[in-house]
C-alpha cells in the first residue's frame, strides 16, 4: 500500500476497529507524568482541554477529567467518540477530523497525543495554525510525533496503519511561528513507551 492510500484510510481503520483498539490501549497510564507536568503548566485556574484525537476517551482523557478538568474531545471515529460519550456524558465529545474543525471556542489546554502523527507532513503544518487559533495567552499544548522525519506504515488490526513525522528543527520553527514556546522536549522517552513528546506554551514561560 502506499503512503497515500494508508494515510486516508486512517480514520475508517480506527472506525471499523474501535474494540480492538480499546482492548489493546493500556490503561496504565505511563503518560502519567508527562500529564502532570501538563496540569501544572496550565494557566492559573484554567480547566478548559481540548483533547485532538482523542479516541475512547482512556485512559488520558479520564485521568484529566478525574483531576478537576473540563474536557472536549474530537475524533474522526465515531464509534470512538460514541465510546467516550457513554462513559464521560458530562463532557463534550464531537466527531471530527482535526484538519476541518467546528467552531470550538478557546482552551486552556491542547492535547494531539498519538494523532498528530497520522497526518501527512503537508497537513500536519497547518495544524499548528489552528493550535494559535483555539488557544488563550498561557494555554499549554502537548503532543506527540516520531522522532526524525519520514513516512512509515505500521500495522493495527492486520492492516496497514501510517504514520508520518517532520524533523524536530520543523516543529521548533512551526511553533515558534504560532507564538508558543517549548518548555520541554523528549525524543523516544523511554518512561513513556518511547514516545516522542513536546511540551510547550503559548506566550512562552517556563515551567513553574
């Protein structure tokens, strides 16, 4: 298959294999610190999450709401979004595609973990454009990419599953033009699966 042809068919892999991707997502939270260098980087008293791909809504997104936060998740799946909405009504799911989002309002947080990084490298930047568009003077962003530039096509559910990735010089100029500053970078963290993860801020700061 080609990297064309894998990268349109992500959403409908995700769509037609939600249970499988439930019952293979660990629950056991290693982005448990990564999320709490997220919370305490969050503007003072700012509860508002924008989760970008968020799937079932497990474990990241329970962990947050569990946490006193107010979340919207948006998925192009959605019998993920279904899955979320009935284990979290009191939030706000929507079905979506993060290339093409409703109107959302503005956030105190932004999440694209694991997403992101199914986009083309041609989609992927214009997405940082809407990151500026959603957030608020101090709103934190974090997400997740591969660790080098390059196009790869992995496998979930014995099909092809793409993945594509900018160098991190990119990304740096990429947020940088979007006014956000890294307050921290982490190729492969071993502690976290070997996810590749920025964190940073918009209007720049450090973390307290």
């Amino acid at each position: 298959m080609s990297h064309r042809d894998a990268a349109s068919d992500v959403i409908a892999l995700y769509q037609a294999h939600v249970a499988a991707f439930a019952h293979r997502r660990s629950q056991g939270l290693i982005e448990r610190d990564w999320l709490a260098a997220f919370l305490q980087a969050l503007p003072p008293g700012g509860r508002d999450i924008l989760d970008l791909g968020c799937g079932t809504g497990e474990p990241m997104a329970r962990h947050l709401i569990g946490r006193g936060c107010r979340l919207t998740g948006v998925d192009g799946a959605s019998a993920m979004i279904a899955r979320a909405q009935a284990r979290f009504p009191e939030q706000r799911w929507i079905t979506a595609d993060m290339r093409a989002l409703p109107a959302l309002g503005r956030f105190h947080g932004l999440i694209a973990w694991h997403s992101l990084f199914h986009l083309p490298p041609h989609d992927q930047r214009p997405i940082f454009a809407t990151f500026q568009r959603l957030a608020h003077p101090g709103t934190v962003l974090m997400f997740t990419t591969g660790p080098a530039q390059g196009e790869t096509i992995g496998a979930f559910a014995g099909q092809p599953l793409y993945h594509a990735s900018l160098d991190s010089r990119a990304y740096r100029a990429l947020l940088s033009a979007n006014g956000f500053e890294v307050l921290r970078h982490v190729v492969e963290d071993a502690g976290c699966g070997g996810a590749t993860v920025w964190l940073a801020r918009q209007g720049g700061g450090t973390l307290p």
